[in-house]
C-alpha cells in the first residue's frame, strides 16, 4: 500500500503540468483584415497585443465607414481605432474617415500633410475638416506672448513642412518666433534627447541658459517631484494624482496638510525635499 501511495503521488505532480499546459489558453494571432471598400483600400491590421492599425478608409460617406466599423466593433471586437494612417490623398483612400470617426473613436492620426495640390476630386468639406484638427494650446499661446519681445523664441515642433507652411498661414502668434527646429528637418522627433541637441546646436544656444517648455506633458522628461496636501480644499490632491499619471519621470507625496504644506508639515516637507535634493530625482 505504500508503495502505491508514493506512485499516486509521483503521477500527480507529473501529470500537472501536463494539464495546465492543455488548458491554457492559445496565444493570440496576428489578424489582417482586408475590408471592401469598392476601390481604394481600407486593411484593419490587429497585433496579438491587441493594438490596431486601420492603413486607409476608402471613400467619402457612410458606406465604407459602416463596413470598416463593423468589422472593427463586431468581428475584431475592439473598442477604438489605436493608430488610423492615410498612405495618400485620394478620395477612396481618405475620405472615410470623417465618416468613421463619428462610429469609432480613432485615437492617433497619420498622413502625410496636405497636398500642395489638391486633387479635383478631393471634398472641400473634407479639406476643412482637416484644416480644423489644429486648435491653438491658449496657456502655451499666452506664455508666448508674455515672452515675445523679453527672449528669443524658438519653436520645436514634430510635424511637416506642409503642416508647418499652413499652420503659420492660420494663426499669428507663430511669428514671434525667433527660428525654429522641425522633426521632418532634422530627422528625428520630441521627447527624444537628439532634437533638442539638435536645437542647441542649429542656433548656437548654450544648454546651460536654454529652458525648453513643452506644451504635452509626456514630453517633459525633466525629474518632478509634486507634493500636495491631503486636505488641500483650494488646490485638490486629484490635480497632484493628473501631473502623476501624465509626468513620466515624476514621485508624487501627499502629506498631512492643506494648502501650505510647507507650513503645516514642515518636517515631513523638508525630509522630502532634502531627500530629492540629495538624489531623489534619480529613482524616478
């Protein structure tokens, strides 16, 4: 008997495995989906990590952007469109995607810019709808313009040289800028440490009396250290917990305080600035 015990027992360990193994569920796949826009194009691609990419929306109107929805809502079973990217402007490439957006929400855009010649059959509609994708950021507008005429001004943008041309057609703030650094230019793109290089060296700047201000936070690299009183009724803690979350080099505290938390827990708020101080910020 107990050698059968000792069997039962070797079985069973042997065989777990084995079970878990089959019962595990099977790695997800990549999916293409070439969806029938009549012409044109229109290919939902889905990565077993679940992120799409829509390459096209075929053309104006509700009919490919029905089709394009419900293949992406129904049969891939996603919630959004991750990254929507126009290969040109013609019509039955384009022009869905007016249409579609209003279906499903599409979360990053990519085209190529605006022609400089606009093909015949394209929309005016279309044109505007692209035109008014740019809204001004009214703080950074205002921190201009407070700086206009007090510092040189230099813009540091990721964008086209189309996007550029018609964006300082449109708004004339963009004039008080001294010169500027362009990603399309200078071949590589913010947050990465090679434009802002760039930047320095393009207009003979000093790093060390340079001070870049970027109006995306995602894009401030810059350790930050936010500390905000748990009982703050003027300035809620929630927006301490926003700059966290959107900051990616940030340690958030909160501290036993309300609006002046150097003053109601100085000792807690000097130990955390002493801390960041002496080298804090290089674990964030």
């Amino acid at each position: 008997m107990k050698s059968k015990k000792c069997l039962s027992a070797f079985l069973f360990v042997a065989l777990t495995p084995f079970c878990s193994a089959a019962m595990r569920a099977a790695p997800k796949s990549l999916d293409i989906y070439f969806i029938d826009v009549e012409g044109g194009a229109a290919t939902l691609i889905v990565t077993p990590t679940g992120e799409s990419l829509l390459v096209d929306s075929g053309f104006p109107g509700d009919r490919d952007a029905g089709r394009i929805a419900h293949v992406a809502l129904e049969v891939a079973g996603l919630k959004q469109i991750d990254h929507c990217l126009i290969t040109h402007w013609h019509r039955d490439h384009v022009g869905g995607v007016p249409a579609l957006a209003k279906l499903i929400p599409i979360k990053n855009y990519y085209d190529h810019g605006l022609p400089r010649t606009i093909a015949s059959d394209m929309q005016a509609e279309f044109i505007a709808a692209w035109e008014d994708i740019f809204v001004p950021n009214e703080p950074m507008v205002d921190l201009v313009e407070t700086l206009h005429g007090r510092f040189p001004l230099y813009l540091l943008s990721n964008t086209s040289d189309i996007h550029r041309d018609y964006i300082f057609r449109r708004y004339d703030f963009f004039g008080r800028f001294t010169a500027g650094t362009y990603s399309y230019e200078a071949k590589t793109s913010k947050p990465g440490r090679g434009i802002y290089e760039i930047t320095l060296q393009q207009h003979g700047l000093e790093a060390a009396s340079t001070f870049f201000i970027d109006d995306l936070l995602p894009n401030i690299e810059t350790p930050v250290q936010i500390i905000t009183g748990d009982h703050d009724t003027g300035v809620l803690p929630v927006n301490g917990d926003y700059l966290h979350e959107r900051l990616p080099h940030s340690k958030s505290d909160k501290v036993d305080a309300g609006h002046f938390p150097w003053a109601d827990a100085a000792d807690q708020y000097a130990r955390l600035i002493i801390d960041w101080w002496n080298g804090g910020y290089q674990r964030v």
